[in-house]
C-alpha cells in the first residue's frame, strides 16, 4: 500500500515567495527543509531524510 503523503495549506507571505525566486528554490521544497531542520532532519542527495550532522541518530 502506498503511503498517502501529509499536506498542509499555509499562506506564506509574498516576500517569502520572491526570497524562493531569487535563489530558485520551490516555496515547498524551502518548507519541507525547515520542517524538516525542526525536527532534527535533513533531505540526502536522493530525497531521503537523514538526521542532522552531530545529532544523535
């Protein structure tokens, strides 16, 4: 059975939007990231998460 993925709405201001155009980063791939760095995680090289450098695993 597939995994459903977890979705959420979130109104995100426009300056974050331009801030993800300027450096050419998708606003949900910067989001994912820092949900991700909240939880003490990292995206690897092939999408997976990973935990951080230095925390305990």
């Amino acid at each position: 059975m597939l995994k459903q993925p977890n979705v959420l709405l979130v109104e995100v201001p426009p300056q974050f939007i331009a801030l993800c155009d300027s450096t050419g980063v998708s606003p949900q791939a910067a989001l994912r990231g820092m949900a991700a760095m909240l939880c003490g995680l990292r995206y690897d090289v092939d999408g997976r998460l990973v935990p951080l450098e230095g925390e305990a695993a």
